[in-house]
C-alpha cells in the first residue's frame, strides 16, 4: 500500500507550475524552430523568432513566458491502492499547491481567475480554483498531468454535434478560420471525438498534454484512422495559409492531437481545442518516496536565434506623432515605438464607457486624446523589474467598445495581439486611427522594451487596471491602417494562393 504524503503533492504541484511558467517543453521548441526554418514569409518568420528569442529569455530568467499565466487544468489519476496522509481533499491540496506557485516571491504568476464570473468577476489574487478531472485507477500511484492554459487560446475553442456521416477534417478547415490568430500560431489543435459533448472536450484538452511528434509519424507511416485524420487535418489547415501570428505563411499547426471514444449511433461530438505558442503542461508521479520534482532542461535545447529590425523599419515617437504620419503607415510595416503610451483592456474599456456615458467623465489625469493605447494585463514585477511580462491581449474583444472610445476619447492608436474584426475595423476607418499589433507569445521580450510604468487609473481592476508605459524600441507591426486595410486578411489570401499555385511544402 502507497501511503502520499499531502505535502507530497502540493510541493509537486507548485514545482510544476512555476517550471512550466519559464520553460516551454523541449518538443515544442524544436518544433517552432522547425517551422522558423521553413517559413518563406518575412513576417511569419520575424515573429518566430521573437517566439523563440522570448523562450531562452525565460529559461534563463525564470520569468513567465506569456503574460497570461493561465487557467490550471489538472488530470489527476489516483491508483486504487494509494492511501494518504493528510487533511486536506486531494482536491484543496492540488489547489494550495497552485496558489503557492502564483504567488512565489521569485516569479510572481498573474492572477487571472475571476469568481461569479456572471457577477461580479472578482479576480481570486492566487488563481485558484484550478479546473480538476479526477479518476481512481488501477495502481499504487498517483499521476498528474498539469497545465497552464492562457484565455486567449482557450476562448476559440470549438464544439459540435455532426452527423455521423459528416466530414471531421471539412469540419476543422471550415472551423480554424473563425478561430482568427487570438490562440497565437503556431501551436497545436487538440481534437475529442466521440463520447459525448463534455467528453469530448475534456478529450481535446487532454490530447494538448502529449509531445509533438508529428514528423515520426509521418515518416513511419499511419496504423489506424484517428491517425490518418492528424496528418490529414495538419496537411489540410497548414494549406490555409493563416501562418504565425495570422499574418500569412507555411507553419499554422505543429502538430494535431486526437483522442477518441465509443460514441452513441446517432452521434459524433467533436470538441476542438487549440495550444498557443506558451504551450505549458507537464508530467509527474508520486509513488510514495516523497515529492516528484521537474527536472531543469539544457539551455543548449534552444537554438541561437537573434532578431533586428530590417532596413525598412520606422521609429515612432509616441509623444510628437501625428494623424498625417500615422496615415502614411502601411500593413505590415515594422514599426519601433518609443515615447508613452496607455494600457487598458476589458474591464477598464467597460469602466471608461460608463463613465463617458454616465456624465461623470474620465478620472483627474486619464487623457486619451492623440495617444495609443496598448491592450495589455501585465505581471507584477520582481527585484529590479520596471514591470513583468507584458504581452498583448487579444484585440477583438476591445472590438465593442473600440467607435465610442475613439469618438468620445480623441485616441490615435492601439496595440494588441492578433486580428480585429468587422465592427473593429469599421471603427478604425471611421476614425482614421490606427491598430498595431505585437507577438503574442513573446510578453518577456516585450517586457525588456518598457522602462517605466506607472498605475494611472482603476488600480482595484488589479492587472486591468490602466497603467501609463515608457517604452524604447518596442516592435509591433501595422495590422491595420487607417484605411481600414487588415494585414490579417491579406496576408493569409496571399499566402494560400501561393500555397496552391506553388506546391510549397506545409508539413
């Protein structure tokens, strides 16, 4: 009989989560360097490498690969023969052992987690609870399989009931459109079939906790059908052409996960989620012999990867610029940012809204008019930091707010990440503003560009509170002009006709 000690596995629990927070897995790296290899398109290929550049930055600093440090998913599997010595649920452990990760000294996680999140969405501070699925199983172990999954992926997850006669891989090249570039390609589709709705889903995201290793299959060759369904669901979505970051190319999976389960007759659930490029998951067993701990990778697992600005490249005075040098930004320039600039994201849009709407106006010092602002839920910084981990978030879900703000405020510009939709668009036309965006995926690189900041407006918002940036040589890209032209529409058609006319290579 295991006897595991609760200590045991809180102490596992937190060690795995700040690993993961800094090291992405070793699979992953390689396959983003893979990918950085092959891709033809500058600009796909640009954000790899500052991907990949943020990714040793982490490792060496042990600091959050992504801003978003997650949402905790658990899969733990209990052995029948296992007791404990403890007094606490193996569910509070698991949680103790999350909020000691999140708030560790040394590398402060965001808080991400919002109670009655129909009510009030009032933020947790230690990012608990986590998401738990819990079997007892055959065994004298306990397995745990933990992940750190960020909203910006998690949120374009898909789930349908198809016939069973219906196409999966139709399904999935018709559905990864919708999904826009807010889950940060490249990255991995995690795909349930069969069961029912929630098992499902539950499969999908459990897939998303295994290697990549796409490229051994390919070269061994299939052995069953849900095999056969990766390499043609890879093969089928890398031919879109939506690319790195949507911005157009030969690399938008690295790699298709399935898992699979008996289903009713009438019946083909299928659940779809996507990884991001802050892939974090990983695995331990305790057997009773004390804590299981991650063990440190080699910094010789990542390549040498160096990023400078092209010839081409604009620097941008956020302080002295005007609306007719912002007129003259084209899609997909580079641009250099230096100067002062706003944060501000959901909550805080909702709050300048009402606050516009209701006659109360903006608080003493809050100004919008003629400045950026960038859409962003830092983390808290550490030591000598000026500000944590400071990614874009995903641009669209400013997109309701985007005509009022930009009527009422006078505000030139925004920086986020990935696409903006059609009211967004239509709102920056409009207006004649502009709309930047940043990697998403590299938030420690972005960090390293600030070097001031400061809390303006709404610090009870926590993370969305609005903070005033300095920056120096911030890189972010024209993704649309005030012309309300999208790099993130012309860049996928271009690169899918070149995909087809060509023949070039998507594995």
């Amino acid at each position: 009989m295991t006897v595991i000690r609760q200590d045991d596995l809180i102490d596992s629990v937190a060690d795995a989560l700040q690993f993961i927070s800094y090291y992405h897995p070793a699979d992953f790296v390689r396959g983003v360097h893979e990918a950085y290899q092959r891709e033809l398109n500058p600009a796909a290929k640009d954000a790899m490498a500052q991907i990949l550049i943020n990714s040793r930055m982490c490792a060496e600093g042990h600091r959050p690969i992504c801003q978003d440090t997650g949402i905790v998913t658990v899969f733990i599997k209990i052995g029948m023969n296992v007791t404990w010595d403890a007094d606490m649920s193996v569910a509070d452990m698991i949680n103790e052992g999350v909020r000691r990760a999140y708030t560790h000294p040394d590398n402060v996680l965001r808080a991400s987690i919002l109670a009655d999140p129909a009510g009030a969405r009032k933020n947790t501070r230690d990012n608990t609870p986590a998401v738990i699925h819990m079997e007892v199983v055959e065994g004298d172990t306990v397995d745990v399989q933990v992940a750190a999954k960020g909203g910006g992926s998690e949120n374009k997850s898909k789930m349908v009931m198809l016939n069973p006669s219906d196409s999966i891989v139709d399904w999935v090249v018709k559905t990864v459109p919708t999904m826009g570039a807010g889950w940060c390609p490249p990255g991995m589709l995690g795909i349930g079939i069969g069961g029912t709705a929630e098992k499902a889903a539950v499969m999908a995201k459990e897939s998303l906790m295994d290697p990549i290793d796409i490229h051994e299959l390919r070269e061994r060759g299939p052995s069953n059908r849900v095999e056969e369904l990766r390499l043609e669901i890879m093969d089928a979505v890398n031919k879109l052409g939506i690319g790195a970051q949507g911005l157009g190319g030969l690399t938008t999976v690295l790699d298709v996960k399935i898992k699979d389960y008996p289903t009713h007759a009438a019946s083909l659930p299928i659940a779809m989620i996507p990884n991001c490029a802050a892939t974090r998951h990983a695995h331990f067993v305790l057997d009773g012999s004390g804590p299981a701990l991650q063990t440190p990778p080699s910094l010789d697992d990542w390549p040498e990867i160096t990023w400078e600005a092209g010839e081409n490249v604009r620097r941008v005075n956020l302080d002295t610029v005007t609306p007719e040098e912002v007129a003259t930004w084209q899609p997909g320039d580079t641009l250099l940012l230096s100067g002062k600039m706003l944060t501000g994201r959901d909550a805080a849009h909702k709050k300048i809204v009402e606050l516009i709407q209701s006659g109360e106006g903006l608080p003493e010092g809050l100004d919008f008019k003629g400045r950026f602002i960038y859409y962003v839920g830092p983390v808290d910084p550490v030591r000598d930091e000026v500000v944590g981990p400071a990614g874009p978030t995903t641009a669209t879900r400013m997109d309701k707010f985007t005509d009022f703000v930009l009527e009422h405020t006078g505000l030139t510009g925004m920086i986020g990440k990935a696409e903006r939709g059609p009211a967004g668009i239509d709102a920056i036309r409009k207006h004649g503003a502009v709309y930047l965006m940043a990697v998403g995926g590299a938030a420690y690189l972005v960090s390293k560009a600030i070097t001031g900041s400061r809390v303006v407006a709404f610090p009870e918002l926590g993370m969305e509170a609005v903070y005033e940036f300095e920056v120096k040589d911030m890189p972010v890209s024209v993704a649309v002009d005030t012309k309300g032209e999208s790099v993130h529409k012309i860049g996928p058609e271009i690169w899918k006709a070149k995909i087809e006319e060509q023949a070039l290579e998507v594995i």
